[in-house]
C-alpha cells in the first residue's frame, strides 16, 4: 500500500498534471478526434483490434488487446498480449485477427472484401530479447497481407530517439456506453506524462524504460484490459519522423495499467531500430532461402 506522503504526492501531481491537460488543449486537434468521447472510424487510422474467437457458432469476436499500424504489413504491440514472460504462446495464431477500422470490441466477423473493416492474420510476432512483463514489452506483428492504406486505415510513424516530455498526449482507451452494455468501444483521453523522477517516487521502482502518464482514473472506467498494446501518441515533439503535426507521432505502447497511479507505457526511441528492423528480417530471410535454393539447384 501506499504511504500517506505518496499518496498526496500522487494527489499533487495529478492535479498539476490536469491543469496542464487543461490548458493545453490544441484546437487544431480537436475538430478531428473527440477528445473524451467515442471516436468515429477514422479517427485514429493507425489503430488496430486484436481479436479472438467468443462464440464460434455465432462467429462472434472479442478483441483481447490492440496495436498501431507502422508499416504495410506491420503492427506494434505489447509482447504480453500474445507471450508468457518464458514466451510460450498464449493464444492459437490461427484463431486471431488483427482489424483495422472498427471501434466496437465485440463483432460478427466480416466475411466480404472491406477497405474500411480490414481482417488480417499473423505470420510472425517478434518480441525483444529481455522481454519480462511489462519490461521490454513491445511486440511486432508481421501480417499475412499488406494492409489497404486510406482515410479510414493507415500507418503512424514512430519515435527515432529518446525524449523526456512533460506535455499533453492521447491514448486510446476503452469504455462501456450504457449502464447495461455488453459491449466497449474506443474512446480517446488526453493524458499528462509524468516526469520520470516523480513516476520513480510514486510507483517506487526504476521506470527508465516508460513513459509515465497521469490520469484520474479512479472514478472512471476508462480502461480496461483490451487496451493494453494501444499507442501512446504525442504531437509537436521535435522528433525526426514527425513530420505532420495534427498525426503526431507514436512514442510508446501501453504495458501496464494501473487504477489510481501512473501508468506506465514501453518507450520506443530507444528501440526505434530493433521496431524498424523486424519490418525488413521477414523478408530478409525469405531473400536468403531464395539465394539458398538458388545455389543449391547450380551446385546440382
């Protein structure tokens, strides 16, 4: 439990962090996504639903954890959705799949071609070497086919180098509608990051590798765990691949949720070249199998 000191520490910094939140409100943004509110498809384009089989004779889906598109055929995760901290598989590949351009977590798969609701698969999931929940916690997703990019579903780029902000950034949450739905939907909050030093203090371990946010989520159901894998996004950053400032850029994936405290999302800068070269390893070991076979079939 935590101290009485920290307790109001936490206190304090929430509501510093919420006057901020306050005053940072970018009306540039806010014609385009619904800042506390459901969204509308589209919104967040880069934003995917990761699903399972809930009732197979109804071919009903539940999604379990979401991800980011950064590429054709390439989607940004958390490791934990999909592997034990001994990375044994968590979930049957074959039953899951990867959708873009939906907003509802519970759906009757689409069985027809869709340029807005795109179904994929998984061939692959890459995960960083010292992977142990929630620590080195982001997974790469390689998909069966590449994803049809539109106004609906599109890639995000992502961070290049470390940074510390202090500012306001969104992140997809989810939430229920109605006091008796079944159903969650997305839902964007804009957050406050916390400095790492303070984050240090409150949640009394190491957080180097995270981005911490604060958000008075107590009193709200604004997550849940089908958000974890979900992209931290933040604009005006100064980065490198920021290159249109009302998309921002992807600084961190969501790892560990905690009601009342920071929570806490696996920074990318540090990582950006492992993120960036598992896009290419897929097709690297394809050229190498290829180049294999081919000097086999001259030796014979």
């Amino acid at each position: 439990m935590l101290q009485h000191s920290q307790t109001q520490n936490l206190e304090k910094i929430l509501n510093q962090t919420q006057a901020v939140a306050n005053k940072s409100k970018v009306e540039s943004r806010r014609h385009m996504i619904h800042i506390g509110s459901g969204v509308e498809v589209g919104d967040l384009p880069h934003h995917v639903l990761i699903f399972t089989v809930y009732n197979a004779e109804k071919d009903i889906y539940r999604a379990f954890c979401a991800g980011s598109i950064i590429g054709e055929k390439k989607v940004l995760t958390s490791a934990n959705c999909f592997l034990t901290n001994r990375k044994a598989h968590r979930r049957d590949y074959n039953k899951i799949w990867v959708v873009a351009g939906i907003i509802q977590l519970s759906v009757i798969k689409n069985s027809r071609t869709d340029d807005i609701q795109q179904w994929r698969q998984i061939v692959k999931i890459y995960s960083q070497r010292f992977y142990r929940f929630p620590a080195y916690n982001l997974g790469v997703l390689i998909m069966n086919e590449p994803w049809t990019f539109n106004r609906y579903v599109n890639k995000i780029p992502y961070e290049s180098e470390y940074h510390d902000f202090d500012g306001v950034c969104i992140v997809a949450a989810v939430k229920v509608t109605k006091s008796w739905s079944i159903n969650k939907y997305v839902f964007i909050e804009e957050v406050a990051i916390v400095k790492r030093k303070e984050c240090e203090k409150i949640l009394q371990r190491s957080c180097r590798l995270y981005f911490c946010t604060s958000l008075n989520n107590r009193n709200k159901f604004a997550y849940s765990f089908e958000a974890e894998g979900s992209g931290l996004i933040c604009y005006e950053t100064g980065d490198p691949n920021e290159k249109d400032k009302n998309q921002g850029i992807l600084v961190g994936i969501t790892s560990q949720i905690n009601i009342g405290l920071p929570n806490l999302y696996m920074r990318i800068g540090d990582y950006n070249k492992w993120v960036t070269d598992q896009c290419c390893k897929l097709m690297h070991d394809k050229l190498l199998m290829f180049c294999l076979v081919n000097i086999g079939i001259h030796i014979l």
